[in-house]
C-alpha cells in the first residue's frame, strides 16, 4: 500500500477514536490536506486516498495547482494570510476562505464574489495568542468583524478559524481550542442565522486529536498526510 494511503487511514483512526472520546460522529470532521510545497502529481495521488478537501496558503501556488488538477472533485479552501489584492483569483478557485481577519479583506472578497453569482464561504480568523507573526482578528473586536462581514451579500460567515502557538506538548493547546469554541458560541447569539456558523477550522498534524476533543469541525493536516515538506512544490 502506498505510504500516502495509509497516512489517510491511521488519520481517520485518530478521528474516530476522538471522537469516540467526546462522543462526536467522525462525520462532523472534514479533513482538509495542506498542500503547501506539495506537487500536484503527489495531491492526485492523496484525491484517490480520498482527500477531496484541499487546502493552499499562497494564491500563486494555488492557481498553479487548482488548473494543472481541474476536473477532479476537489473542494479548495484558502488557509493562508490573503492580501486583498489577491482576493479575485481566491475567489476564482475557492469554495472556503479561512482567514478573512479585516473588513477591507471581505468587501473586497464581496466585490469579487458578486462578479462571479455566487456566494463564497467564509471563516473569521481569530488571534487566540499573543505572537506576532499570527494574523487574526484580537477576539474583543470579533462581533464588530462577524456584523460588517454578515451583512455582505457575497459571502456567507460559516464559523472561525485560528492558529494558536505551537506546543510540544498538544495538551498545552486545548485553552486555545476551548476559547475558539466559546467565542463562536457567542457569535451564534449574535447572529441572524446562528444555524449558519457551525465550522471551527483548528487543529493540525500535531495537535488535531485534542482539537477534534474540543470541537473541531475542520482540521489542516499536512506533513501527517503527505510528509515532510520539499523546498518547491
């Protein structure tokens, strides 16, 4: 069996077993395969494995890969810091966009949008702790986000993403998962059409079990699936 393959399946062990823990379906669990410097003969392979949901943090590299894998079932989500002036081709290619953390960012993914008919689905990206490298939203300024953004007719508000610090240790990243719970729990009472905002996008190849635990609805998984990351893509 191809490495790729049994990746996929010791994954989805891991989820059902989470789930088991928390009492959960496993079916409330999209996994979504990062891609990031992954080659597109190598995303094939993990589409035949099963991985329909894909995930690319850079726009050039996501066109790049989206047209050389056009006509496959594939959904696109986009989990990298965008800059507005990217947002056209985002759109072009994305069913999701995980990390809309400005209003500027969102009219402009709105204004894209509407070009195209259709609505694009969209999360909040949320800082959750006090690195700087990490783009969000602070969570004190979240309902003021998820107001502006809720009322564009080009974009659909499905949930909240975030990144919190890195931990050897996963256990050390349940507070973080626990307060992106909490903070869309608050959203739903805020909201129009809470039934709408039911995505949590949090939890990686090495911490997706304890996000899973506290709710994860979406987890970005890469060097567990396709290995270490090469240089290029």
């Amino acid at each position: 069996m191809d490495p790729l393959f049994r990746n996929v399946s010791a994954i989805q062990e891991r989820v059902r077993a989470a789930c088991a823990r928390v009492r959960r379906s496993p079916d409330s669990v999209r996994i979504i395969g990062v891609t990031k410097t992954v080659s597109a003969e190598r995303i094939r392979e993990g589409v035949k494995a099963g991985i329909l949901s894909l995930g690319e943090n850079y726009v050039q590299e996501l066109r790049r890969k989206a047209e050389a894998l056009e006509g496959l079932d594939i959904t696109w989500h986009f989990i990298g810091h965008l800059q507005s002036n990217k947002a056209k081709t985002a759109v072009q290619w994305c069913r999701w966009i995980h990390t809309v953390d400005r209003e500027s960012l969102a009219r402009e993914l709105d204004r894209q949008a509407q070009k195209t008919s259709r609505k694009i689905l969209v999360l909040l990206q949320v800082k959750i702790g006090d690195e700087e490298s990490k783009s969000g939203i602070p969570a004190e300024r979240l309902p003021e986000l998820f107001s502006a953004v809720e009322a564009l007719d080009g974009l659909q508000v499905r949930g909240l993403m975030a990144l919190p610090p890195y931990e050897e240790d996963p256990e050390r990243t349940r507070p973080y998962f626990r307060t992106l719970h909490r903070l869309l729990g608050h959203l739903r009472r805020q909201a129009r059409a809470p039934e709408d905002l039911t995505e949590l996008s949090m939890g990686m190849s090495h911490d997706f079990e304890v996000a899973v635990e506290e709710g994860a609805t979406m987890i970005r998984i890469g060097t567990a699936l396709f290995g270490s990351r090469s240089t290029s893509a």
